[in-house]
C-alpha cells in the first residue's frame, strides 16, 4: 500500500514530459507548479512547450525588472517581493546574491550604472549599490512620496533619472520625473511634476533626448540639457503606453500599450509614426537587441515573440513557457541571450544567437532548493526519447489512482476490499484467510 502512495506523485512527474514539476524557494508546499497571482489556478504543463534555456526561481511574486551588466556577467532582477536578484551567468546562473533596500515595499526597477560598478533600484525610495564591493549600499535618494516605477541612468553615467506615480488618483499622487546629479553627490537636479502615472523613462543612445511614457496615453520626449525642456508630446496609443526602447542607432523609437499594439516612430525627424504592429493582447514591454536586428516583446498571452527590425518588423518566431503575463524583457549586451520576467515570478532565459526563424530547443532548467534563498541548483536536463509514452503515463495515471483508492477504502473498512486483499494473500502466501481484521462498514 506504500507503493500506492508513492505512484500518484510519480505518475504526475511522468505527466509533464520531461519539465520536472518546479518546486518554488518561498513556497510551502513542494513538488507543485506556482500559483498564478491573478487566474488562481495551477499551470497546465502538457499544454505549454517550454523553450527556454533556463528558468530562474527565486520570487514568489511579479518579476518586475531585469536588467544585464554591460560586462554581461551579470543578470539582476527585481520583484513585487522588494527582493532583488544578482545571477552570475558565466557560474551557470547561479543566484549570486539576494537583498533587499526597503522591506515590504516593491522592487520595481533595476538598472546598471553604464560602467557596471552600481546598481540602482527604485521601490519607496532609490538605492544606489556597490557592484564591485558585494552590492553594499552606498546612497539612498529621497525625493518621491510615491512609488518609484522605473529607473535609467545617461548614457555617460553622469544623471540618474527617476518617474513615479500612484495607481490610485489622489491629490498627494507624485506623478513626477526626478533628474539626479550622480556626479554631484546624487543630489537633485531638477523634478518635472506631472499628471499620471510614469510608466518608463529611457534615454536615446546618444544622450541627447529621454523619453517617458505615462498612463495617459502619452509618450514625451525631453531635451537633455540645463532646463530639460519638453520637446514633444505625442499620442498614437489608446490606452497606457507601458514601455519604449530605441533602437541602438537611435534613428527610431519602438512603443508597447494596453491597446494591444506596438509601434514605431520616426527618432531621427519628426517623431511621426512609421509602423503600427497589432497584438492581440496587452504588450507590457519590449527591447531592442545591441546590433539593432531584434525586437523583444512580452505580453499578457504568456509569450515572448521575436521580431525582425530589418525585415520591415515581421515577427520571427513566438517564444512559450511561461505561465502568465510577461512584464520585462532585456537582451544581453552581445545580443545572444534574452532575459523575461514574469508575473508567477520567474525568470527564463532564451538564447537568441540562433537563427531567429528556427525553434529553439529544450535546455535544463534552473531551480531553488527547497531551502528559502539558498542558491538554486539545476534540475536534470530533460530527454524526450527516453520519456514514456503518453499511453503508458495514462495506464499509470489510472493504476496509481486506483491502488490509491482502494487503499483508501481498505483504512476505511470495506468488507469487499478485505475480503478481496485476503483471498490474494490466502492464494499467493501460505497465511490462512481472514474474514475481519477489524470492525467494517460497508460503504454504498
């Protein structure tokens, strides 16, 4: 009967056809997949081909931010948990490094310095941290009474800009950017009140201009100087525009909305639109890669999809695995892996240095132990010709459920199954025949 127990658990790992069910580090209960934040239900793994290279766990909550170190050793995440997450990729991935700057607050945005020895992340407040002295924190900017939403630092290093916003309109909502003077002792430069929540802010590759989008709908574009005046403010979106990115030539600027839709517009003359790409859900984010080839998207149909900038923005392939919305996305500095984070909070890796056109195939995943922020360990790689086939996990499935219930009935009592289990042991063993082991109920 021990045996019955165990085969049910053994049956489900057989089921997911070679994608071990993932045990989350901050979980209780183990051996089960997480838990979607918004649907409540657990993810169907026979129904989501998982393709990515790796898949990191280390938050219980929405990925909010990743970000690579322009050396690209480095991977930091950051999470609605407020923890944030260094992975040291050329270690395997393993997590390197697990803090926080202000405890029960979210850690909504990460974002290397330009020569790699800080990181800033924004979350009640900005913390500035020492990449080469183990991340210890070195300042703390205040400025914001509301949360902080998105982080970019100049393309020179020299400022740090800052939005913020509340999602709940209130007289006492800072909706606002902040320039920082990071040359200057981080001291503030300049705080540009606004109107709605800031989504994104971004710097064009030649430091000339920073662009911010909001929830209004609105995408602007700053002129980086003493003043920092507006230049122009545009609307194309009908709904929240969550994120912009330019391409690294910075001749065109690449929009994501709530409107399904991503667009592209003219950076090198007058901002006019010059491509709409329609979705058919909210895209959350997008990226383009460092030699200008790829754009990266995330959206709330689970998926990453790939898209070829030189081919007038077609999309090249659509990248499955997660198991909700996916809200950040960023390419490594060489362009050959790409980072998401999702809502579940995971993390998954995917290498892009392929043809973009060719699936890509099946790699190990990467896992916690059961132990909370201890640094994970990999799951065995998975091999599909040596899986059983999907006959033999049903005929599992149905036997394991089986013995399982007749288990059940037996510490019941069941007269049958008494009688049943004392007429196998009476024919194969040379033990006598027992009626009654116990008072029995008969069941009906």
């Amino acid at each position: 009967m021990i045996v019955a127990r165990n085969l049910l658990p053994l049956a489900m790992l057989h089921w997911s056809y070679g994608h071990p069910l993932v045990p989350n580090s901050t979980a209780t209960r183990n051996y089960s997949l997480p838990m979607s934040h918004h649907e409540g239900k657990e993810w169907d793994r026979e129904l989501i081909l998982d393709e990515a290279l790796y898949t990191l766990w280390s938050d219980t909550d929405r990925v909010e931010s990743v970000t690579f170190s322009p050396d690209g050793r480095w991977l930091a995440t950051s999470s609605d948990d407020a923890y944030i997450n260094v992975w040291d990729i050329n270690n395997d991935w393993e997590q390197m490094k697990r803090f926080t700057g202000d405890a029960n607050t979210a850690a909504n945005s990460v974002v290397f310095s330009p020569d790699g020895t800080l990181l800033a992340s924004g979350s009640s407040s900005i913390n500035i941290w020492n990449v080469t002295n183990d991340y210890s924190l070195v300042k703390t900017l205040k400025g914001h009474t509301s949360e902080l939403s998105t982080l970019a630092f100049s393309p020179d290093g020299l400022t740090l800009v800052s939005g913020s916003g509340s999602k709940e309109a209130t007289r006492s909502a800072d909706d606002s950017i902040k320039i920082w003077d990071v040359a200057n002792d981080w001291s503030l430069h300049k705080s540009i009140p606004g109107t709605s929540y800031i989504e994104t802010v971004t710097f064009s590759p030649d430091g000339k201009h920073m662009v911010s989008s909001t929830s209004n709908k609105s995408i602007m574009v700053w002129t980086v100087d003493d003043d920092w005046s507006l230049l122009k403010t545009f609307k194309g979106h009908t709904d929240v525009v969550y994120s912009v990115a330019f391409t690294p030539d910075g001749t065109k600027l690449v929009s994501s909305s709530r409107d399904k839709s991503i667009k592209v517009w003219d950076a090198a003359n007058d901002w006019s639109l010059l491509k709409t790409i329609t979705e058919g859900s909210f895209v959350f984010t997008v990226a383009v890669s460092p030699d200008g080839t790829l754009l990266a998207s995330g959206a709330s149909d689970h998926t990453v999809k790939l898209w070829d900038v030189t081919d007038d923005w077609s999309l090249l392939n659509t990248l499955k695995g997660h198991g909700d919305r996916v809200d950040a996305v960023a390419f490594t500095p060489d362009g050959n892996i790409l980072a998401s984070g999702c809502l579940d909070g995971s993390v998954k890796i995917w290498d892009t240095s392929s043809s973009p056109l060719s699936k890509i195939t099946n790699t190990p995943s990467k896992v916690p132990s059961e132990a909370p922020f201890v640094t994970p360990s990999k799951a065995p790689p998975s091999d599909s010709s040596i899986g059983p086939t999907k006959m033999f996990t049903t005929l599992l499935l149905v036997l394991a459920l089986g013995m399982s219930l007749g288990y059940v009935l037996y510490l019941r009592g069941n007269m049958t199954i008494h009688k049943l289990i004392n007429c196998i042991r009476g024919k194969y063993s040379n033990q006598p025949l027992e009626m009654d082991i116990h008072p029995c109920v008969e069941l009906t």
